[in-house]
C-alpha cells in the first residue's frame, strides 16, 4: 500500500520523488503521476496504460503537464515523467 500522508502528497506535488527524461519515442513502465512537454510538443500514443481512458493521441502542448496515474506511459517528443 503506498503512503498517502500529506508530507508523501506534498514531495509528490513538487517533483521530490524523482522522474524519468525521455526523449524521441519511449515506452517506460512504472508508478508515475504526471507527463511533463519540455522542449517540444509531446504525443501520447499507444500501450499507455493509466486512469485516463483514450489517451492515447493527446498532445501535450511544450510547457504543459498532464496529471494521471500511470503504469506504461508510451510518448514521442521530449518529456518528464514524474514518479508518483
């Protein structure tokens, strides 16, 4: 069971447990909690599993962050995904 204390909230909110760069298309698995678009646009595609249904073929505009849970996250372009 993961800790859902406000302090664990609070490390979450601002990045503190840490993340994955990606860049070009990548598939990560894992616990993950948000999609960040750094220096370009960045498409969700297929194989993306989490708790937003038909996600795949978002764009997330450079700059912008996508808030979910997530367990694969499949992208193209350049991005943070945080941990959670």
């Amino acid at each position: 069971m993961s800790d859902s204390s406000p302090q664990i909230t609070l490390l979450k909110s601002i990045g503190a447990l840490g993340g994955a760069y990606v860049n070009g298309t990548t598939l990560v698995t894992g616990n993950y909690m948000a999609i960040k678009a750094l220096g370009s646009d960045v498409t969700v595609l297929g194989a993306t599993v989490g708790n937003i249904d038909g996600i795949s073929g978002a764009i997330i505009p450079q700059g912008d962050l996508i808030l979910g849970e997530f367990s694969v996250v499949n992208c193209s372009g350049d991005a943070v995904i945080y941990k959670s």
